[in-house]
C-alpha cells in the first residue's frame, strides 16, 4: 500500500541509524575499555587530592573493582557519543523540515551539545574540588574517610548529568521566546522564582550541603539571566520582521488599488448628445385634451346603445 510504504521506509531509516549510534557507541567503550582503570582514577582525582594522608577509596562489593570501571567506560562512551547521536537525530528529521525550521534547529541542538559538556567541565573542574574540600573538612576527628568506588561513582555520574541538564537553561528559555509561549519582559518577571527555583533544584540533585547547593543554583541564575538577553534580541529581531512584513503588505495592497490611467477617460464616458438621442428613441406618453375625451366617452356611449 501507497501509505504503507513511506511509514515502512521510515523505520527502516529510523533502525539502521539507530543500530550505528550502537556501533560508533560499542566502538568507543572498546577503546575506553583498555583505559578503565586509568579513567576511574581520572574521575576519582577530586576526592583522592582531598582525602587525608592514609585515607583511601574502598571496594566493597566483590565486583565491584571490575563492574565499576567497566561501568564508567560504558556511560562514557555515550556520553563521548553525543554529538554523533544528535547527528543522526538531525538527519532523520531535517529532511522533514522546512529551511526556516532547519535555520532554527541546528543552532539550537548544536548549542545544546556544547552546553552539556560545558556543565559536565563546571562540575568536574570547579564543583568537585570545593565540594570535596568541604567533606574533608568537616569529616569529625578521629572518622576515616573511606569512599566506596561503586558510590563514589554513583554520585559523579548524578552530578554531570544534573549540571549539564541546568546548563541547559538558556536553550529552554529561547525555545519559550521563539515558539511564542513567553517574551523577554515576562521571563524577567520571573527572576525571584527563578532564583528560588534555582536552589530548590539544587537541594534536589545535589547533596544535602550549601556548598554543593550553590554552585549549581548560581550558574542556573545566570544562565537563566543569559537566556532572557538571547530572548530579548530574539525578541527585536521578531518584532523588526513582522513590521517589514506589515509594510511589504501595505505595499503590495496599495499597488492592487486602481491608479489615475486606469480611470476612465473622458471619451468612454457617455456624451450628453448620446443621451439625449437615446432618450428620443424611447415613446413619450401625451395626455388627452378635454375635446378629445369628450369624443372617446361618446364613442363608449355609442357602443352601448342597442
């Protein structure tokens, strides 16, 4: 069937992108997968630094030294995945775009990319050491700090994904200005929910500590203060187009309207002349004199009569 057809071929599109997004991930956590260990110290270098003399990290479920690196290749190797999977996500659907749609789109999921490896690189390089600094320094004295591995991974992987999703907020805030569910000044409104917002999702996804609080409601903040500078230039821009567009139909209304050559000129308008012998064509009604009314009911008379 005609309607079949084009659905089927859309799966089977839909199927081997998917089945390479497998391979190209499958292709990378064989890579990593030779470096587990050295990745896992990698990643546990913020809390090894910070840990008192003697104090190490822990094992302890029997699998636990080979599931957990195993583990963090895999997660890795998706994450290193990602523009290569928004990649196949836009060659999918682009063809069912329209070239306004496409010119909106690709900036958009590029920009969301690079947003969610900044959040990854905050959180690693900036969060971790000062939340860590604080662990240590309010561990109670004579209390081993003895982070198990699989935990300790656990907890990383939760703060990547949760700072990179709040590095987000900027794409999510222009997206609401572009499709027109919100404007500039409205967002700005806003702001003292947005704030409180803010640290109610950082006291959901971090621990139960200000520190780590903070440092995710801080950049949620701003980036939410950098979200309504895109939307109020998003805003001008919109607003600029629909009065070009508002002048153009103008325009093209008033060039539809008929001009001073196309009026009627003086010779095709009828002539008195025209008028008057028209009008001499036509039968004028005369009314009787009394004489002869006189004669026409005498006539009637005369009819009657036997």
């Amino acid at each position: 069937m005609e309607t079949e057809q084009p659905f089927m071929a859309h799966l089977i599109e839909l199927r081997d992108r998917v089945l390479r997004i497998v391979v190209v991930v499958i292709a990378i956590f064989l890579v990593l997968f030779f470096f587990a260990n050295d990745l896992y110290h990698l990643v546990s270098e913020p809390l090894l630094s910070k840990l008192p003399d003697g104090s190490t990290m822990i094992a302890t479920g029997v699998a636990a030294p080979f599931l957990t690196p195993f583990k963090l290749s895999l997660v890795a190797s998706i994450f290193m995945a990602i523009p290569y999977i928004f990649y196949q996500f836009w060659s999918f659907v682009a063809p069912g775009l329209y070239n306004h749609e496409k010119r909106l789109a690709l900036p958009l999921i590029a920009s969301s990319v690079v947003l969610f490896y900044c959040g990854i690189l905050f959180s690693f390089y900036i969060v971790f050491p000062l939340m860590f600094a604080f662990f240590t320094a309010t561990t109670p004295e004579g209390v081993a700090m003895m982070t198990d591995i699989s935990q300790y991974l656990d907890f990383i992987l939760k703060m990547f994904f949760a700072f990179g999703i709040a590095f987000e907020v900027p794409v999510f805030t222009i997206v609401l200005t572009i499709t027109g569910v919100t404007n500039a000044d409205q967002l700005a409104k806003k702001r003292p929910y947005v704030i409180v917002g803010s640290f109610v999702i950082g006291m959901l996804l971090t621990p139960p500590d200000i520190v780590s609080q903070t440092l995710l409601a801080i950049p949620v903040w701003l980036l939410f203060e950098l979200g309504i500078i895109f939307s109020r230039i998003i805003g001008k821009r919109k607003a600029r187009e629909e009065k070009n567009n508002f002048v153009n139909d103008q325009s093209s209304g008033d060039s539809n309207e008929p001009s001073a050559g196309n009026e009627p000129s003086a010779n095709n308008k009828p002539s008195a002349d025209n008028e008057e012998s028209s009008a001499s064509d036509e039968p004028r009604y005369k009314p009787m004199t009394d004489e002869e009314m006189e004669a026409e009911l005498d006539a009637i008379e005369q009819e009657d009569k036997p």
